[in-house]
C-alpha cells in the first residue's frame, strides 16, 4: 500500500513537471506530503492536521535565493528539530525521516559535494553547499550511489545514496541538516 502511495507520488510528478513546469528538474522527488511515523512517541514533533500530516507542509523551502526540499526522501518523521524531552534529553539539530528500508536519498538542492565521510555519530556522511551560505548535511547512509565524491556538482532530486543506520543510529533514517551561515536550522520551517 505505501508502496503504491509512492509509485503514484512520482508518476504523478512526472506528468506535473510535463505539463507545467518544464523547469523541474529530472527525477527531482516531489511529494506534496509528509507525515510522523506512526507506533513511536515522538517528544519534539511538529505540529500535524488529524492524520498526523505535517501542518501547512510546502515540500520545497527558499533560503536567501536558494531552494532546498524539507524532506529529500520517501519517509515519515521519526524525531523533529528541537529538544528531545526524556531519556537524554538532547538537542536534536536536524530532522530524522524513517525509510524502514535503505532507500534513495536525494540531493536537497543544486550545489557541490564538499565532504563525503564517515563520521562518528553520523555515519556515512554526505555534506553538500549551495548557494547564499546554505548547506545540507545527509547522515546514517548506508551507501553512496556512484560519483559522490567532493568537488561532484549535483542537482536537486539527484541520488546521493540510500539511507542506512550507520553511526548513532537505532534505525534506517536520514538524519537531514540544514545549515545557513553555519548554524543548523529546523528543515521544516526555515526559509519561506
Ligand atoms: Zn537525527
């Protein structure tokens, strides 16, 4: 079923970019919707309508000139930006998106590969910069998907490698960053 869900997502994309939007980038995700996971507690979620989607979700975020997706992966969220309430009670500065399963990760949006490393408590990392002082940092990756490399220019919506549980991670997540000026940012709010 969420199978499905997800094959429709990017068949209609397809047909959208066609019709409309002929400066939509190849193979670029577009899912219109983002929703927590069900079954967890999550201390610091954002806020959701009844069906746990995320209020007044727009999927694509404009900071100083530069257009980044708030979630470049087919997930739900497992842990929001912010403190995390219980247990350790740290800060949390990126947003976890939970896949259950490796999956595609997509480059957030145009820019340059400046590090791809294995980092401790992130795993398999990949740091990207855009334009106007922004970055995306992309953690826990299982695998790289060829051609990453530093100094590789990417595209939004290209496929940086598939998410894992590599570092400090309990789970199969994208632990997503982004950061403007060198401060790390809510990916669900910044930006307009
Ligand atoms: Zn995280």
């Amino acid at each position: 079923m969420f199978l499905r869900l997800f094959f429709m997502l990017v068949l209609s994309a397809g047909i959208a970019a066609c019709a409309s939007t002929p400066s939509s980038r190849r193979g670029a995700p577009d899912f219109s919707s983002l929703s927590l996971c069900r079954g967890v507690v999550i201390s610091n979620a954002p806020a959701t309508d009844h069906s746990r989607r995320i209020a007044n979700y727009d999927p694509q975020a404009s900071i100083q000139g530069t257009v980044l997706l708030r979630a470049p992966v087919n997930a739900c969220v497992s842990s929001g930006f912010g403190p995390r309430r219980g247990g350790a009670g740290s800060f949390h500065h990126g947003l976890d998106l939970y896949t259950g399963r490796p999956s595609a990760v997509y480059a957030g949006g145009d820019g340059v590969i400046t590090s791809v490393d294995r980092l401790r408590g992130y795993g398999k990392t990949i740091l990207i910069r855009h334009g106007g002082g922004v970055e995306t940092r992309y953690a826990h990756l299982s695998s790289y998907a060829p051609g990453v490399r530093p100094g590789t220019r990417v595209r939004m919506g290209d496929v940086l490698g598939r998410t894992g549980d590599t570092g400090n991670a309990t789970a199969v997540h994208l632990h997503y960053e982004v950061i403007v000026d060198g401060k790390r940012h809510n990916p669900l709010t910044i930006g307009h």
